[in-house]
C-alpha cells in the first residue's frame, strides 16, 4: 500500500474513533502524503458521511450489512 493510501487509512480511522482528537498534526500528515486541500476535504466529508449514516443506520435498528462468505473484493487481494 502507497503513503498516500496509508496516510488517508490513518486519517479515517482517527476521524471515525476519536474524532475529538483531530488535529493540525493530522490535516499536516495528509498533506505531507500528497493529499491537497481538496482531497482532504473531501476525504473528510465522505468520512463523515458514512460514519453518520452507519449510526443512524444503527440506531433505527436496521439490520447489519451482510457480507457474503464467499465474496472477493480486488482490493483485499494481495496479487
């Protein structure tokens, strides 16, 4: 996996666990992936977007996305 790729990995996990600990820090890590502004906002509202629609997803009780046993995503391959 590419830095850039890392460094947005990274970005969303923190935005979506502890989003009350973003800080410059974090903004200044995409950027230094070659992330541009754009990008980050954009990356950010998408972010944002899922996590609040999985929770209101979840908090009206709808049932959990099922993943099929055998289905196979080219990004989770390693060829």
């Amino acid at each position: 996996m590419d830095g850039k790729t890392k460094a947005l990995l990274a970005y969303a996990k923190k935005l979506t666990e502890t989003p009350n600990f973003i800080e410059d820090a974090d903004i200044d890590n995409m950027r230094s992936a070659g992330w541009d502004e754009k990008g980050i906002y954009e990356a950010s509202a998408l972010i944002a977007f899922f996590n609040f629609s999985g929770r209101m997803e979840a908090a009206s009780g709808l049932p959990k996305d099922e993943v099929p046993d055998d289905a196979k995503f080219a990004e989770a391959t390693s060829d």
